[in-house]
C-alpha cells in the first residue's frame, strides 16, 4: 500500500468592511494491502474547496456568502459497486443585524449531492462482479432559509421565527447492460423523482431571570411536514408539536435544574 499524505491549505484576509476566507483539501490513498500481502479494492480520492465573504459596513451589520464544492471518488471491497463520481455542493447566504440589544439572524441555503456508482470505472472498464455493467445515479437537494428575532428586555429575551426546507430525491439507474457504451447512455436521461419532502417550523422562546438568582426558560416549536412518493403516486401531510420549561436556581458556583419537555416527530 502507498502511503500518500493528505493537505489542507486555508488563507485569510480582511478588515473593519469585511473578509475573505479560502481552504482546500486534498486527501487521498491507494489500496489498503492485507496481511498476506493482497491488494484490497479500496482506493479513494477526495478534494474540498471552501470561499467565505463577509462584508460589515457597520458594527452592527454583518453579510455572509458562502461557497462550498467537494470532488471525490472511493474503491469499496464489500460493495457491488464503487463511487466513481462523489459531487457535492452548497451555497448559503447569512444576514445578522442588530436593532440595539434586539438582533435579526436570516439564513438562506441551497445544498446538492450527486453520486454516480458504477462496477467497472475504478476496476480497468471491467464489471467486478460477473459480467454485467450498472450504473446508479442518485441526486438529493436541499434548499431552505431560517428567520429568527431576538427580542431583549431588561432580565428578559423572546426568540420567534421560523424556517423552511426543501428536500428532493431523485435518481436514475440502469442494470443487466453488455457494455459501458450502453450503461453510460443512462447518464444522458432525466432523472426520475422518487420522495419530496416541503417542511415548514415557527417557534418562540422565552428566558427570563429574577433578583433571587432564579432563571425560568420555555420554549413552543410547530412543524408541518408534506411528503410526496412520486413512483407511488401518493402523498400525506404530517404535523408535529414540540416544548419545553425549566428553571434554574443559582447557588454561587452550582446550579440546580428541573424541568420538563414533549417532543414529537412529523415522521
């Protein structure tokens, strides 16, 4: 087995107006060898890339951009098939603004992973198993934002907001095929889509402390999940509740606690 090391490199640059921020990683090896000394099918790849900016025109405003990319591929000696392709990709946006002690925290995202696996590009364009060729071709995205405001009084501070998330599936996928030429022809297809899932959350919290070193907390989160099986043609909408209390007395350097919550899941 060769032993090849892994790198990362992260520079950083900025000033009262803003910042920029870079890191990439890059790490790979090659196949693990046994203890007889038999190559083991698990060689991998894998490349991370990451870009920040932000930009604070003023101290009490702050506006982030991120970007995030990864390549990779992995060999896997227990699987049918191996990770040819791993692709992986996320853009988010956050937006902090303070109104005096009140703050305002917004955050959009959009995020994709799309793996392609196949049984013959990383064993020399022959299937490993038998003498057939696949390929599957998941895809899942995730696009959403969360709004929350802070909201501060003397000995106390509310939380509201909510959020939102977009989850997709699809793939495509064929089996059986004599050649790579055919196999690879799936590739060339739309994908087909398998689960959406669209959720929705508002929330709110409050905290609250007294002058006799005591500190109350409660908490109320409502979720509405919709979820479409698009090969069964079906679809349902699930709701779920969720909250908790708890108070706390403070005794100089201890702290005692009781409370209590009911959580449910729209699953």
């Amino acid at each position: 087995m060769q032993q090849i090391p892994g790198f990362s490199v992260a520079k950083k640059g900025g000033n009262e107006l803003g910042s920029l921020q870079a890191i990439y990683s890059n790490y790979r090896s090659d196949d693990y060898e046994s203890g007889r000394g038999d190559s083991v099918h698990s060689a991998y790849k894998r490349q991370f890339g990451t870009f920040v900016g932000a930009l604070t025109p003023s101290p009490d405003l702050k506006l982030e951009l991120s970007f995030d990319i990864g390549r990779g591929e992995a060999a896997y000696a227990d699987r049918t098939m191996d990770a040819r392709t791993f692709d992986r990709e996320s853009y988010q946006a956050h937006l902090v603004k303070f109104f005096n002690d009140d703050k305002l925290d917004f955050h959009i995202y959009h995020h994709e992973i799309d793996h392609i696996m196949d049984n013959f590009s990383l064993t020399n364009g022959m299937p490993k198993i038998g003498n057939k060729y696949q390929i599957s071709n998941p895809n899942r995205t995730n696009t959403g934002g969360r709004l929350e405001y802070q909201k501060k009084f003397d000995l106390s501070k509310i939380y509201f907001g909510g959020n939102y998330n977009l989850d997709k599936h699809k793939s495509r996928a064929i089996a059986n095929q004599n050649s790579t030429q055919e196999t690879e022809m799936i590739l060339n297809i739309p994908y087909a889509p398998n689960y959406t899932f669209k959720s929705y959350g508002v929330f709110s919290q409050i905290e609250t402390f007294t002058s006799s070193n005591m500190g109350y907390f409660a908490g109320i989160r409502g979720d509405r999940v919709d979820m479409t099986a698009h090969k069964l043609d079906t679809s349902n909408t699930k709701y779920a509740l969720s909250g908790f209390g708890r108070a706390e007395k403070y005794l100089g350097d201890y702290t005692l606690r009781f409370g209590g919550n009911l959580s449910q899941r729209a699953a």
